[in-house]
C-alpha cells in the first residue's frame, strides 16, 4: 500500500495553524475546498432541476391533452350534437350551445394543467446552500445556521 500524503489525505486537519501554513497550503486547502463546495452544489442544482423539469413536463403534458381533447371533441361530437339539438331549437342556437359545451371541459382540463405547473417547486434546497457561501468563504459559517 503507498504512503499517504497528509496534504491530499480526504481527512485534513479541520483547523490547520495559519502560523505553520504556508500561504501556498492555505490557498491549496482554499482551493480544494471550494472546488468541492462548487461540485456539490452543482449535483444539487443536477437533482432539483431534474425533478422540477419533471414536474413541468407534467404539467405541459396536461395542456397538450386539453388542446387535443378539445379539437377532438369539437369535430367529432360537436357535429352531432348540433345537428340533434338543431332539430329541436334552429341550428344558429344549437351551435352556440355546443360550442359553450365544449368551452367549458377545455377549460376545466386547462385549469387541471395549469394547477400541474403551479406545484413545481424550483431548487429551494440550491438556493438555501448558496446563500450559504459567502459566510462559508469569510469563516463565518455559525452565522448560517
């Protein structure tokens, strides 16, 4: 097994004594240290926007189905109902009939899509941990909690 370095050992001194450091191990822990705070919060950011363009996704799903519902419906069953009601009523009434109809279940699916979209929620843990950094980069993290 080879030696273990110290400096690049995944466990270092949590507080090294700036007064034995170099100032090239200190800008070297800096670094490293906000090299791995970025690549968290970039998986973070990763996890959350997938979840969120998911959760769109969804609901963007919702809205292509009412449109497609309500142009089917209207060619398909409009026609019919029209010519049925236009029998009892004149055909200039049962048309506005049937056009309200199907007005109406558009926009109830639509009202359902929009409800979809409004539940995405963004990246609140993000943004959280990045409102973070700059007490972590000055030494102040106790004033994050």
């Amino acid at each position: 097994m080879p030696p273990v370095n110290p400096a690049r050992s995944p466990i270092a001194d949590p507080a090294p004594d700036p007064a034995s450091s170099s100032l090239g191990d200190i800008f070297a822990e800096v670094s490293r240290d906000l090299s791995t705070l970025l690549r968290q919060e970039i998986e973070l950011a990763k996890a959350e926007a997938t979840t969120s363009v998911k959760r769109a996704g969804l609901g963007a799903g919702m809205f292509a189905g009412a449109w497609m519902a309500g142009n089917l419906a209207l060619v398909f069953l409009s026609v019919a109902l029209w010519w049925g009601l236009g029998a009892v009523m004149g055909r200039g009434w049962s048309a506005l009939v049937v056009a309200v109809l199907w007005a109406v279940i558009a926009a109830v699916l639509a009202m359902r899509g929009r409800t979809e979209v409004r539940t995405v929620a963004g990246m609140p843990e993000t943004v959280e941990s990045i409102k973070k950094i700059p007490n972590a980069l000055q030494g102040h993290e106790e004033k994050n909690s």
